[in-house]
C-alpha cells in the first residue's frame, strides 16, 4: 500500500465524541455467576466491543445477514456445510432436519468483537453503571471516557459501514497520530511507554482528574478545564503541526465548547493545513451516534483540498465540521443539544462548505477575516514580552510580563484572564450613574490587579450596539483606566455590528460575547495592557488619549480576525 496522508487528531476536554455508555454486566456473566437480573433476562444482551483472547470456530445460519437473502438463494453459494441435531458439523446434510451454515474462525488478529461484557465488581456484584453504587467518590467510579481517540478510530474502522456496505472508512484513506491535548478520560495508575497508544515520549506518569483530564461523568466529578490545560493543549498542537508531517489535524472536544477552542485555534497556531473540530450530541456506540460520521466527514474535508481554493495553503482556517456542514470556527454556535442544532452566527456566512453526501465537499464562500498562518496572534507573531499591570500599595503599574519561552511557546502561567460581563434591564432601584454599584465588576478589577496582569472584560450589551446600562458602563471604563481592555458586543447571535461609541473601549463587530472573549485574550497576549491612569476613576486628557491610542490597536485586530 502506498504512503497515506497522515492526520493529527488531539483529545480535548468533556469530550461525548469520545465518551461511551457504561459498561453494564450482561445477561450472561448474571446468569454464569448467579446474580441478579437487571431487566434484561427475555431480551439482547448489549454487546460491547472486546477483544478475543484465542481463535474460535463459529457456525453462522445460512442466508441469516438480512430477511430476503433466501428469496436470492438462487444467486448465492451453497453453505460450507450443516449441523445436526446434536451440533455435529458435516460437510453434506446427513437429514433433512440438518441446519446449513457457513464456518468462520474469529481471530484476535481481526480487531475488536462485538460480545457480552462480562465483567463484575470486585465484590462480585454486577455493574449497573459506571460508578461501584449511586454517586460514588471518584476512588469507586469507572471511566466512560477514552483517554484518546485511538479506539475510537478503530471502531469506526471495524464496525462503521458506508452505504455501498465498506468499512476501514478511515485507514484505507489515511494514517493517524493520537494526541491527548487536554483529553477526557485519565490514567490514573500511570501507563508505561510500551503500552502507549498515541506518540510521545516516555512513560504517562499517574494523572489526576481536573489537572490532567477532564470529564463531565459521571455528573457529580464533573472537572472543567483552565487556562493552563488551553496553554498547554495550544503548545503541543503548535509543535506538532511545525513538524510538516501532517495533511490536517482534527480536535475532539465538549459540544458546548468546541467553538470557542476552535476559535483560539485558528487564532494562535500558525499553519497552513486545516484545522478541524468535531463534537457530538451522542455518545460513541449509542443509537444513531453523530460523532463518527463527523470524524469520517472531517477526514473527507481534509483530504478533499477544497479548503486551498485553488492556491497552496488553507484559504478557510479553522472550522468545526458537524451534521455533514462546514462551519468557520469564529461564527459557529451551539444552540441545543441535538444533532443539527449548530448555527452560523453574525449574520453574515459561517457555513463555509457541505459534505454533499457522495459528492466532495464544495467552498460555498471564503472567509475573509485572518486566521492560522495570516493571523496576527499566531504564536509565531507574539513578542514576547508584553506590558502587563500590578498594584504597588494603592498605585497601578506596568511591569513586563513573559508571554512565550524561548522556544517560543506559550507560558501557562501567563494566560490572560478575560470576564464576560452582561446587560440586563430592570436593576434593582438605586443611584444607576454610580459605578461604585457594580460590586461584581469592581470586585474583579481589584482580583486581577491582585494575580491576572494581562487581563479585560467583555461587555455583552443590547443587540446589536452593546450599549450598557450607565452604571456598568462606568465600572467597566474604570476597568479601563486601571489597564484592562473591554469590548463591547451585543447579546444574543446578533448580526448587526457593535457600534464604536466610545474611544477607550473596543467595538466586537458582530462577535458573539463567547468568542469576543477569546479574540481579547489573543490580543492581550499580543499587545499586553492598556497605560493605566494615577487615577483609574478620573483620568487625565492625557492618559485618555494615551489609552485611545492602545485601544486603536486592539480595535484593528477585532477588525480584521
């Protein structure tokens, strides 16, 4: 077989693309141990995908694949041979009772199987759910997450069909590197090297639930990633892509969240491959489960070139590809939690392709807005070293904040911290003109002079223009003032633009406020810190205009990503 192009696939966050149903005892192992049924005793076993331990001959009835196989039996082979009354096989039919089969012999070599999970508890007990009883702590509790997509690509590859009824819809196309980003599931005892699926180096060392993987079940373990996981994850998809191998790289992550990953994505990573996200409604193996035909589609984009438009690099940047339609990162969003429910935001394009069933996928436009290689905010574009502000006693500064490594990385520790904060009619009665009211806005201004020198706020104000009320449109020019970008942005998935109404605040175009939030940190990480005031509560003209004067640079770039 020829070289395949090869495709980098990293593991992300709270990931239902590659979550699966707890393995629950089957009917079998029950009734073999003598345990207590659980509903299933007159009906399927669920069978779950396992590995064979050694070979084993299986007689399967003749014609048995679909109910009008026998009306073809003229078309067909005879069977291989027949069983008997007592399960003898003979090669010719000793009776007229005698069963035809055909033989086949199961070979671990084969891959995965469908059979009855057998497993128990270590108490002998059967599993009924993934945790050892009903809201278990995490020492009794299963995981249902894979720990990267390795398996998962392999069961699409074994079980999936196509509609002309072909399977290694994925390895006949294209060879795949599995990395773990930010992944879903953990290996909590550790992993040697040699039992490592995805590449990297070394052993996996014991990893702990909320700092090395990330879940959202079972419910009450929940762990939602940081911005030290995001750093992390970006530095490792950034040095994997600057090695040239790749024809494009699919991420995996949490509905709720892909877009926004995807987005800070195809902000930061300077390539000119694709970069693809896929998420899902359904788990992996449930009925009508989404996410492996969005992983199939996501190969077929890649592979199809659409995205270089005709010249040598990806024209598109970064997108999520879900429901058989192509969506660019900055305008796609989750709007329910069901299969179709993404929506082009901004009022202006968003799905950029379609899958088009059998057909390649076809450009339905070109986005204009810089990404991946063309953007500004790539890593390979940050300085680094950039302004950040700290408190010194009573007075705001600036002091020179490190925002890449030597070779030139991202420094965790240096994420910007941007809050998003909302619009809402009907406040309670009071002085609406005195800032001093916005006690959760000024409690977050004095937190980030206190750990978060690169840090802003979004202000999600009335669609489209972002207009606030007056009370927290003061509290956040005082933010302002006190070196902290703010953006303003209408609510909801408007498609109007965001009026510039203000010279010290920034206008988020049609950006929702999610997305607003991740182009601010970007930005912070390029240009730093607004010159804070002596004063944040009463400026200078000449600290205005020497705060207008930065956010004219920030406003260029949410002009123009």
């Amino acid at each position: 077989m020829p070289d395949l192009p090869r495709i980098a696939v990293f593991s992300g966050p709270t990931a239902t693309i590659q979550n699966s149903p707890p393995l629950i005892t089957s009917r079998q192992a029950r009734q073999r141990h003598t345990l207590p049924e659980n509903g299933t005793a007159e009906g399927f076993d669920a069978l779950r995908a396992q590995r064979l331990a050694a070979p084993v001959t299986v007689y399967i009835d003749y014609l048995s694949a679909h109910p009008l196989e026998a009306d073809a039996a003229a078309l067909y082979a005879p069977p291989d041979g027949y069983l008997d009354a007592d399960g003898a096989f003979h090669e010719e039919p000793t009776t007229a009772e005698d069963r035809p089969v055909q033989v086949a012999t199961l070979d671990p070599s084969d891959g995965l199987y469908l059979l009855p999970y057998m497993g128990r508890q270590a108490d002998g007990s059967p599993w009924e759910e993934a945790c050892a009883f009903p809201n278990a702590p995490e020492d009794h509790a299963r995981q249902t997450f894979y720990p990267d997509a390795s398996r998962i690509y392999e069961e699409i590859d074994r079980f999936g069909v196509d509609s002309d009824g072909h399977n290694n819809l994925l390895s006949s196309v294209a060879a795949f590197d599995f990395y773990r980003a930010a992944p879903s599931g953990g290996y909590k005892q550790g992993l040697p090297e040699d039992q490592r699926t995805d590449r990297g180096e070394g052993d996996i060392p014991p990893e702990r639930l909320g700092d090395d993987f990330f879940i959202y079940y079972p419910r009450h373990l929940r762990a939602e990633p940081h911005l030290v996981a995001l750093a992390k994850a970006t530095n490792m998809v950034a040095t994997t892509l600057a090695s040239g191998e790749y024809a494009g790289a699919q991420w995996l992550e949490g509905s709720p969240t892909t877009e926004e990953s995807m987005y800070w994505l195809n902000l930061l990573i300077d390539t000119a491959i694709p970069l693809v996200g896929h998420s899902s409604q359904r788990p992996h193996q449930t009925v009508s489960a989404d996410g492996d035909r969005n992983i199939v589609d996501g190969v077929k984009y890649i592979l199809s070139n659409v995205w270089r438009n005709g010249g040598e690099r990806d024209t598109v940047g970064g997108v999520m590809i879900v429901d058989e339609q192509v969506f660019h990162a900055r305008e796609v969003t989750k709007t329910d939690a069901r299969p179709g429910n993404y929506e082009a935001t901004g009022g202006h394009g968003g799905v950029v392709a379609l899958m088009n069933g059998y057909a390649p996928p076809q450009l339905t436009y070109v986005p204009s807005r810089k990404h991946t290689w063309s953007s500004e905010l790539n890593l390979t574009q940050l300085q680094d070293v950039v302004p950040g502000i700290c408190l010194d006693g009573t007075a705001i500064h600036t002091e020179p904040i490190a925002v890449k490594t030597a070779d030139g990385l991202l420094r965790p520790e240096a994420m910007p911290s941007v809050t998003i904060a909302k619009y809402a009619r009907y406040l309670p009665p009071g002085p609406e003109v005195d800032a001093d009211s916005e006690v959760e806005i000024l409690g977050r201004i004095a937190r980030n002079l206190e750990a978060a020198p690169l840090a802003g706020f979004v202000g999600e104000g009335a669609s489209p223009y972002g207009s606030m009320n007056t009370a927290t449109d003061q509290a956040l020019t005082r933010a302002v003032f006190s070196g902290m970008p703010v953006v303003g942005v209408g609510r909801g998935a408007t498609g109007g633009n965001a009026y510039k109404t203000d010279p010290v605040k920034i206008a988020g175009s049609n950006l929702t406020s999610t997305k607003a939030r991740i182009l601010l940190m970007a930005a912070l990480l390029k240009l730093g810190a607004l010159p804070p005031a002596a004063d944040p509560a009463n400026p200078t003209p000449d600290e205005v205009a020497a705060t207008a004067a930065k956010v004219a640079e920030y406003q260029a770039i949410f002009d123009t990503h």
